[in-house]
C-alpha cells in the first residue's frame, strides 16, 4: 500500500512538473514529407497519440474476442 501510494504521489509531482513546463513553452513540433507539413505544439501531439493507442488497443481487444479460431477451441474443449 506504502509502494503504490509514492507511485502516485511520484506520478503526481511528475505531471505537474510537467505541466508547468508544457506552460512556459509548449513546444513545437514540424513534420514535413514530400509536399506535406504537419505542425502542432507537443502537448497535442501528445494526446493524439494517447488517442490512437487507446483506439488501436480497443481494436485489437475486438478482434481477438471476435476471432473464430477462439471459438473453435472453446468448442474443442466443451466437447
């Protein structure tokens, strides 16, 4: 209980260290490909790609609950 609780705090102080850094500058990030640039500060940049892992995480959960060799072996067993 004592381990998770300096996890958290740790956690804590972490992210509003971090917080107080993305404040003063948020920072800035280019990428550019060919004819095509993406600018964005690295908090967005951030988030989008919390977003995107939570997504293809859900996915990947989705498919393998919806995987028919799953439930051939279930069937397998059942028998």
């Amino acid at each position: 209980m004592k381990k998770l609780f300096v996890l958290v705090l740790l956690a804590l102080i972490a992210g509003v260290f971090l917080a107080i850094q993305l404040a003063r500058d948020p920072g800035y990030i280019l990428i550019a490909y060919g004819n095509y640039t993406f600018e964005t500060s690295l908090f967005a940049l951030l988030v989008v790609l919390l977003l995107i892992l939570a997504v293809v995480k859900v996915l990947l959960s989705l498919l393998s609950w919806l995987n028919p060799w799953r439930w051939r072996a279930a069937k397998r067993t059942r028998s």
